[in-house]
C-alpha cells in the first residue's frame, strides 16, 4: 500500500493533475465569485432602479391630490400602495422632517431627527444637499432577520407649487419634502440565490468534465507516451531495440522521441566501439606474450590470460602459490603481500621447477587495483618468461670464462684503451709479462706512458691516425726498450667505445733482419763502389789540378794573381765539400738503422738514391727520368730503409737494361721515377725498359734468394729485402710488365701520415 502511495504521490501526471485542478479551482471559484458579485450588484442596482422608479409613480400619481391639498386622497394612496406585499412602508417628510402621510398612522405627525437614515442623506452638509445621486438615495438595512431596501425621493419645488390654490411655497424653497419608499428584497434575493446556485452547478459542472478532460488528455498525450518513452530507454539500457519509431513526433515529445532515437543510435555506435574496443583488449588479454593473472586478497586467482593457462594448467579457484609454483602456502618475500600492504607497485624475479625437470625463471610485475573508495581490493600480476635469457646468460657466463682464458692465453699483449685518453682498462697476462708489471698493475695507467718520454707525444698522434704500427720503441717498467707491431681497431666494450690494441714483440725479428738489411746494404756499397770512384775522381782531380798549379808557381817565384787564387780555393772548397757529401751519404747508408717510425716525404728519399747512383747509370748510357708530385704527402717509415728500397729497385732495373741489352731485346736505356698520391695513399712508380719479368714469375721474385739472373750476377735477397721493408712501413709492392712496350714497372703504394684514424 505505502509502495502504491509514494508512486501516485511521486507521479507527473499526477503532480500535473494536481496543479491543474488547483488552477481550474482558483480559476473557476474566482470566475464563480466575480458572476455572483456582479449579480449581486446588478441585481441591487435593479432593486434600486426600481424602487426609484416606484417612488416616483408614487410622486406623480399622489401630485394632483398634493396640489388641491386633498390629504384624504394622499393617505388613500399611500394605504393602497403599501398593500402591495413587497412594500414595507410609504412616508412623506415635509422639509421639517416632519412624517405627514405613511402607511402606519400612528407615524403621521412625528417629526425625526436630522441625523436619521431618511434625512441624513441630504442634511449630512450644512446648507443641506439639493439634489443627490441614486446610490446616495438608496440604503439598505436588516430588520428582524429581513432584508430591505430603502429609498429617498425629494419633492422638488415646481412653479406650480408657488400658485396653488390651498398653499403657497416660496420660489426660494427648492426641496419641499421626501418620500420615503422601503420594500423587501427578499423574493429577488430568493431568485438571486436560485440564479447563483445554478451558477455553481455550472461552474462545479465545468470543472468536473475539465478535469476528466484533462485526465484524459494527460493520459493519452503524456502519461502513456511518456511511459512507453521509460520503457524504450530501459530497452535501450538491456540493449534491445527502442521501438519509438510509431511514436507521432510532431510536439515537444516528439522532440524528446528525437532526442531519445538520437541517444539510441549514438548509445548503439558507442557501443559498438566498446564491444570493438573490448573485443581488441580481450584479444590483446588473451594474446600478450607474457602470464596476466588477476588475484584478490586471499591470494586467489580471479582471471588469466592464455599464456597463464597454457603454461601453468590453473585449476579453477586456485591460488597463486599453488598455481605458480605447486606450493601449499604462500611464497616468503611474496610481492603480492607487499602491494596489498603498500598500494605500490613491485617488482620480483621467481623461478620454479618444471614437471619435466626443466627451471623456469620469469620477472614479475605487480600492480595494484583500486575500488571505489580508493581501497587496494586485487592485484594483478604479470609473469615475462626469463628462461631462455637465463639459459643466455648461463652460456654467456661459460662463454666469458672461456674467452677471458683465451684472452689471458693469447700470445700477444692485447690492450683495452679508452678512446679519449688512452687510459688501460684492461689488459691480458702477457701485456702485464711483456711489459715488466705484476698483475693488475697496469689497469687504470695511460698507455702513452710505455712509449719513451720525447715520443709520447707523437705515439699519440699515431694511434688517432693509424690502424697498424710497425716497429714502435716502447719500454718496460724497467725502461729497458722494445719495438712492437701495433694493430688498433675500435671496438664497444662493457657499453663503452673503446680502442683494441695488439702489440707483437719484434724486437728480436727486427735484430735478425737488421743483420740482414745491413748484409744487403754491404752489397750495395759493393754495387755503388764504381759509382763512388767515378764521383769521387772528379773533385780529386780538379783539387790535384789547383794543387799542381800552385806548387808550379811557387817554385818558379811567380805570384798569383788574387782573382785566380779565389777562384781556385773555391773550386777546391767546393769539391772537398762534394766529396765529404759521398763519403757521408755512403756512412749513413751503410749505417745501421733505427727502428721508430717517422714522417718521411718520398720524393726526397728518391731523389737521395738517384744521387748515389746517377754517375753510374750515366757512364753506363742509362738516363733516369724524375717525374714528382709537387706538395707530395708524408708518409710513416725510416728514410734510411726507404732509401735501400729505392737503390735495390734502380739496381734492379740496371741490370735488366743491361740483361735485355746483352740479348739484343732492347735498344732503349731508361728509368723513370714518379710519384702522385690519392685521398688515402701516396704512390711511387719505378719503370724501366729491360726484358721484364718473365711469364708466370710475378709472385715468386720477392722470395728470399729466388733471381732471375746468371750464375754470380745477384744473391735474390735484393727485393725479398725491398719487400719486407715496405710491409714494414704499411705500404703494399706489385710488379707487372709495361703495356706499351719492353720492361717492368714496379708500383709502391704508402699508407698517407693522416689516410686511417682510429
């Protein structure tokens, strides 16, 4: 019953009947009580109308005995009046208030005061009001529970009343007398009542079949389509079709049908959307590579994805202990417990047993889930399978160990260098024998430090500009000194760039091949040996000529003439001079050599061998031919064994000139020297127009004692030297046959001082 009440309290339609009736009551009551007021004032002002009216046919019929004076008649007239049922009583007042005629006799002759309902309409002013309106000749007054009305008529002075027979009045006098008329009112308020009730009859008539109306009308056009409008948007929220489209939409509920199909349609996309969106993060649930699973604070498994189920067969209800790890309680350090605690997130790395024997290692990330009220009321965790990486890392580990003993174990000093600093980070156990330090004693030093205090500076230059490095002096802890192959390459090392050092102990090889360059230069001295006479005959015998000269005039007593004298100390002093600078240049050749590498321009070194040998191939017919690249760069060598390089391959071609000579196969005598260089080399090209080199041998003539020529004429360590110097300087030689005619052409190509950075 108190369900039923609060819906019809709590109704719209019947809210609105409410409020409606109400208006259609104060509405109608003020309608019924506006008719009846006016019927009420119009039905007095009738009454007064008539009773006037009365009054004055009163008037006129009682004039004609008034002006014979015959009070017979009058009192006759006034006694038939009053008969009439309605008519209470008749009076006529003379100006002196005096009652001269009235129905009830023993009134006739009394006089009333001036302040009574019948006088004081007119007397209220002082002098007294001549003439007055209707409404304030009329009253009206209840006596004895009867309702009456009563009016006063003045009886004016008229001319005719001035010449009357029986009395005369002043033509000063205005108002004569009043008649006084009083009926009852209680037949027209009778009527007046039965007029008014039917009046509310009607109005309560009106307002009966309005509110039925509006019922109706609020029932067809509002209570039922708005019902059926609730009833389409809780479809709407299960789902299902509105079913408004029978609807009319011609009125502002059909406006609200329009907004509700609008909100129908834009639900229904929306909810598409959603189904699409829910669809994609179920499959991306479902899809994820990594175990999502979803647990409350008991630790029990709520959802999982398919990789959860797929790797761990959860048993419905299961907790997670028991799921992961087949545990019967939870696991110590659980994560879970730390986020339910919290509210953070965490983070731990768990592994497990697998059935097969195999271990499984995963991470696990825990995040919490929130309710409503901000409270932690799940978590969900999610499990990223680590096993391969730590199967990886295992090999990794055995891999590391492997590599650092072959490190460790490698024949050469191997260095690890920062690449701004040159700071050792690392080192293998023979750099730290090779270099005289106990272990660890190295890391962390600079690498420039094992290179000679007056070299360091250039070391460092050279390990920014090179890849390879030959025959570099470095010193031990001890300073004793050594010289190193260097190979350099960059390389990343514990996330870091880092520079890789090689470094091959060659002093001993160099000591060998030192024996052997300089058994090789000895030859060559014994080659240039000819070449030195002849260069060295011609400032002898210009010093024996000035010599001889002078000695004959100073035994004869002849003087000298001064001029003469100058010329020939100068010629002498330039002569001796020449001859110091063979003797010196055949020293220093014949010198032994150092090792350390350093810039050395090419044209200059070739230019020096000519030099020694150019008296030589000149007695001999053979012209040499220089063609040099101006502003030639440098390269890093030993001008002392580049020299020796370019003297063995001038030797080389003289006797291939002299060979193809001999043969018959040539007639010219030329060697020709050049060189120019490219972006990353500087080249050198040594042609001459022998025989060549015989078919099938350009591989072989570097080969220790391999030569081509007769029995004594050569020992085959001339270019097996050449081409071991040139490695040794980084740089490469081939040989070939000229295209365009008879001889060889040897190419030299140099690595450029600034060609390779590391």
């Amino acid at each position: 019953m108190y369900f039923w009440l609060s819906r019809f309290r709590n109704s719209l339609a019947v809210r609105v009947l409410l409020l409606t009736a109400v208006v259609l009551i104060l509405c109608l009551g003020l309608h019924s009580w506006g008719t009846m007021h006016f019927l009420n004032k119009d039905n007095a002002s009738k009454l007064s109308i008539e009773a006037d009216r009365l009054s004055k046919t009163i008037l006129l019929s009682a004039r004609y005995a008034m002006m014979a004076n015959s009070r017979s008649e009058i009192d006759q007239i006034v006694s038939d009046i009053a008969k009439h049922p309605d008519i209470t009583s008749v009076r006529i007042y003379d100006k002196q208030g005096v009652i001269r005629f009235s129905n009830v006799q023993k009134e006739v002759g009394t006089q009333v005061a001036m302040d009574t309902p019948a006088c004081s309409a007119c007397h209220v002013t002082v002098p007294p009001k001549s003439a007055l309106t209707l409404e304030e000749r009329t009253r009206t007054f209840v006596v004895n529970d009867t309702e009456l009305l009563g009016t006063i008529t003045p009886i004016m002075n008229e001319p005719s009343c001035s010449v009357a027979p029986c009395h005369a009045h002043s033509t000063d006098h205005t108002v004569l007398g009043e008649l006084e008329l009083i009926l009852q009112t209680g037949q027209a308020a009778v009527g007046l009542a039965a007029v008014q009730k039917k009046l509310l009859g009607l109005t309560g008539l009106i307002y009966i079949l309005s509110v039925s109306l509006l019922v109706f009308g609020l029932r067809r056009y509002i209570t039922t389509p708005i019902k059926q409008i609730i009833n389409s948007t809780k479809r709407i929220s299960e789902g299902k079709p509105s079913g408004l489209e029978e609807l009319p939409r011609t009125d502002e509920l059909g406006y609200l049908v329009d907004a509700v199909v609008a909100m129908e349609q834009a639900v229904a996309k929306k909810q598409a959307e959603l189904d699409k969106k829910r669809q994609e993060y179920q499959y991306l649930f479902e899809q994820v590579p990594c175990s999502i699973t979803v647990q409350d604070k008991d630790m029990r498994i709520l959802k999982y994805n398919k990789e959860f189920a797929e790797r761990f067969s959860p048993q419905p209800g299961a907790f997670c202990y028991e799921a992961y790890k087949g545990l019967s309680e939870k696991c110590p350090n659980c994560p879970l417990d730390k986020t339910f605690e919290t509210g953070l997130p965490y983070c731990s790395e768990e592994s497990r047993t697998n059935p097969d024997g195999s271990k499984a290692h995963w991470l696990v990330h825990v995040t919490p889930v929130f309710g409503e009220n901000g409270e932690v009321v799940a978590a969900m965790e999610m499990g990223i399978d680590i096993s391969a990486r730590k199967r990886v890392e295992e090999r990794l580990l055995t891999s590391e160990a492997k590599y650092h003993a072959i490190f460790n174990h490698i024949p050469n000093a191997v260095f690890v260098l920062d690449v701004e600093e040159y700071v050792i980070l690392d080192c293998n156990d023979m750099a730290e024998h090779s270099y005289g330090f106990e272990p660890g004693e190295m890391h962390n030093t600079s690498f420039i430090h094992l290179f000679p205090t007056e070299e360091q500076d250039k070391a460092r230059s050279y390990i920014k500009a090179f890849t390879a490095l030959n025959r570099v002096r470095q010193k031990r802890k001890d300073s004793s000194a050594f010289y190193v192959d260097f190979r350099l390459s960059p390389a990343v090392y514990n996330d870091r760039n880092v520079l890789l050092v090689s470094a091959t102990d060659v002093t001993d090889r160099l000591e060998t091949e030192q024996k052997l360059i300089q058994a090789g230069k000895m030859a060559t001295l014994g080659e240039m040996a000819t070449g030195v006479a002849h260069e060295l005959n011609q400032p002898l015998t210009v010093i024996k000529a000035a010599s001889g000269f002078i000695m004959r005039k100073i035994k004869r007593s002849q003087p000298i003439d001064p001029d003469i004298l100058s010329t020939m100390a100068e010629e002498i002093d330039s002569h001796v001079d020449r001859a110091s600078q063979i003797i010196d240049h055949m020293r220093a050749f014949g010198r032994q050599s150092d090792h350390a590498l350093e810039r050395v321009n090419v044209n200059t070194v070739i230019e020096s061998s000519v030099n020694m040998f150019i008296s030589q191939l000149t007695l001999r017919g053979i012209t040499v031919t220089l063609n040099f690249k101006e502003n030639l760069p440098e390269i890093l060598g030993v001008a002392n064994r580049l020299e020796q390089v370019f003297i063995n391959l001038l030797l080389n071609a003289r006797d291939a000139i002299e060979e193809a000579e001999a043969e018959g196969k040539t007639e010219e005598k030329n060697i020709t020297l050049r060189t120019y260089s490219t972006p990353r080399a500087v080249v050198a090209v040594v042609e001459d127009s022998g025989a060549g080199v015989p078919a099938g041998l350009s591989d072989k003539i570097f080969e220790p004692f391999f030569t081509t020529k007769k029995v004594g004429k050569g020992t085959g360590l001339g270019l097996s030297i050449t081409y071991g110097l040139i490695k040794d300087f980084g740089g490469t030689i081939r040989v070939r046959n000229k295209k365009e005619g008879n001889g060889a052409q040897f190419t030299l190509t140099f690595p450029r001082s600034s060609s390779r950075r590391v």
